[in-house]
C-alpha cells in the first residue's frame, strides 16, 4: 500500500498529533468516531452510534444477516457524520482505523471494507483492529493512564483477565470455559422474558429485589487460576425462572444473578490481582492515599466492556481493588458499550508505532488478544476452522 507519508518510524509518528477516524461494525452498533492522540492524552472529537435495537427486538437477540445489511445501509452516512460533528474532513485524518474482528463476520466486513476504500481513496494509512483491543484501551478515553495495568475486559461473548503492556502487548491470565458473563446476563434475561437487549432490563428489574432469597452454582472453586464459567449458573436461573410467579419473585432472581455474576466476576479479578501484584510490586508502588494522581507508579485494575456499565459489578470490582491496593478505572458509560471512539484510539496508538495494514487485511470471526497462548494453550481443544476463540 502507497503511503502519502511516512509512518514508517514510531518516533517519527509519535512527534505529532495523530487524528484518526474510527469504524465500528462488528455486531449491531454502526459506530464512527475521530478521535486526536497527542502527548497530553487521546481527545474524543466526534462519536455517533447508531444502535440496532429495534431492528432485532422482535427476534429476542442479534440476527447476523440483519444486522450487516443495516451496516451497509448506514455506515456511509455514520462515518461523514462523524467527520462533520467533528468539523473536520478526510483530508484532515491521519489514518482510517476500522475493527477486523472478533466478531460477527458479515458485519465486521462492513466497516472493513468501508475503512479500506476511504484509505485508498484519500491515500491514508489504514489500521486494522482488534475489537478487544479497542475494549482494552477504551478507559483511556476518559482519564490518562499509563501502561501497564490489569485488565478484566467483560464484552459479550468475552470475559477474559489479561495483563496490558501496551498496545499489542497483553497476556491472557484468565477466560471463560463456556459462557461468559455477557451472554449470562442476556440468555437469563431472555428466559425471564425481559426483552432486548436483556442485561439492562435485568439490571433494572434486580433494583428491587432481594436475591437472599435464591441459592445459586458458583463455578470452579476449588480450580486453580483465573477462568471463569457461567454456564451452570445460567442454566440453574433458567429452571429457576419457572418457579417464579410474581413480580417480586422475578425482582428477587433477578438480584441473585446479578449478585452471583458480580461475586464471580471479583474471585476472579481477586486471584488476578494477587499474581499480578507479586510480578509488580517491585516496580509499581501501590497507592500511599486517595487523593494521589494515577500514575505509572500505582498497580492499575482496570474493568471494561459493556458488563463494565452494570452499577453493581463496579462497585464489587471497585472494593475489591482497593483492598488488594489497586487504582479502579473504568472507562466513561458511553464507551463501555461498542463505539468507535475506542477503535479510534487504538488505531492511533498502532499508527504512533508504525503498526499499519495492508489493504489486503480480512476480517476474522474470532481474532484472541494473546493469540500465542490461545493457539499453544486453547480453553476449547476444538478451535474449528475460524481459529482459537480466546
């Protein structure tokens, strides 16, 4: 691919701001953002989603070929949106960024295809990236912090605990075996009748519960290390929402999911945290007060996705860093959920160290964070033809 100019160098790259747009299609949010990186930190100038719930209300869930033909039909008019909010035009970018998975395929070639053509037509580079990625660096959107912090990214089909040391440099320490904490809070939702999309609605439904009154699986705890599993408690909530013949009775179930994937969510980030904190302590200095600046000194919890924006997770995960001398950072609520603000950044942080695509990139189904661990140490002995999962 011809460049108009050279990116080529990470210090050269890095000299300058780098304003980027951003493209996001890999499941029912068409999403276009323009985001400028500079030493001072990353600048959301622009951020439009338009989000797809109506279209698949009716169906209980996400229809794969429903979802790509409205990203056809609206990811033309969400990009130069994105561009106008902004008050800015492509030859104002320094490069195109769009995800290239994980995700649903059809939709992910999309925003790909969409990124590709706007690159070699304005002769930008293009940045391919990873949609968990973007995930990973999104609360970098809200508040400047530094590398390297402790991730637990929660993001549909996704719960993975990772060690971030920058941008394309994470380490898996934990993942879900089955389920993940996302599709728990949408398939109990969907048995309980709640609607779509169905973790809000079963957010919203456990404020006035009382979940004392359920006794919930908690998975795997006498396993060794960091993986999660929300499958047996997704199929004992199920069983669970036939003996429910009130309204109060469904408050009260509602609550007791909530509060068992919270208690997961925080045994797991606890083991985390403490290896995490072996590996570290001798280089990162826990907080001395409260009122201390984040910092590259201080250990870093991070927590991102869009389970991140369930109230109550954040306040379990929030207590549970403070007691192991972790700073909590979560991204702001608007960029929990899928946006291109995030794909945005993570481009630009690539495009800072010449971490650019060719045209001919594909967009992958599944594309892990630590692909070398996922591929030499699979959760799934069957990673099928799309590839290791996470």
């Amino acid at each position: 691919m011809t460049m108009g100019a050279d990116y080529s160098s990470p210090a050269g790259a890095a000299s300058k701001a780098l304003t980027v747009l951003g493209i996001e299609t890999s499941c029912d949010e068409t999403a276009a953002s323009v985001v400028r990186l500079s030493a001072a930190g990353a600048e959301v100038l622009s951020s439009v989603v338009h989000s797809q719930i109506t279209e698949h209300a009716a169906f209980g869930g996400v229809v794969p070929e429903i979802a790509a033909r409205s990203h056809v039909e609206m990811i033309g008019g969400v990009a130069a949106r994105a561009l106008a909010d902004a008050g800015l035009d492509y030859g104002d970018m320094d490069g195109v960024a769009a995800t290239a998975g994980p995700g649903l395929v059809g939709g992910v070639m999309v925003g790909l295809s969409f990124a590709k053509g706007a690159a070699l037509a304005r002769d930008l580079p293009l940045i391919a990236v990873n949609h968990l990625e973007g995930h990973a660096v999104s609360a970098r959107l809200g508040t400047e912090i530094a590398y390297p912090f402790l991730l637990l990214l929660v993001s549909g089909g996704h719960c993975q605990l990772l060690e971030v040391r920058g941008i394309g440099d994470m380490s898996r320490l934990g993942t879900t075996i089955d389920d993940a904490a996302g599709e728990a809070f949408d398939k109990i939702a969907k048995a309980m009748d709640l609607g779509y999309p169905g973790g809000p609605a079963l957010e919203r439904l456990a404020e006035t519960g009382d979940g004392s009154r359920f006794a919930l699986p908690r998975a795997l705890l006498g396993r060794k290390g960091c993986d999660f599993s929300f499958s047996g408690l997704k199929t004992a909530a199920s069983r669970l929402v036939e003996t429910c013949t009130t309204d109060q009775d469904r408050a009260d179930l509602a609550d007791a999911v909530q509060s068992a994937i919270a208690r997961q969510l925080t045994e797991r980030s606890e083991r985390a945290m403490q290896a995490y904190a072996e590996r570290n302590a001798p280089a990162l200095k826990p907080p001395r007060s409260a009122s201390e600046a984040i910092g590259p000194e201080k250990m870093l919890f991070v927590v991102a996705g869009g389970v991140a924006a369930n109230k109550t997770v954040r306040r379990t995960l929030e207590a549970a860093a403070a007691k192991h001398g972790f700073d909590f950072v979560a991204p702001p609520l608007a960029y929990c959920t899928d946006n291109a603000a995030m794909i945005a950044l993570a481009g630009a942080e690539r495009l800072a160290r010449g971490m650019v695509s060719d045209l001919d990139v594909a967009a992958r189904p599944r594309w892990p964070l630590d692909e070398a661990r996922a591929t030499a140490d699979p959760v799934h002995a069957k990673t099928g033809r799309k590839g290791a999962k996470a």
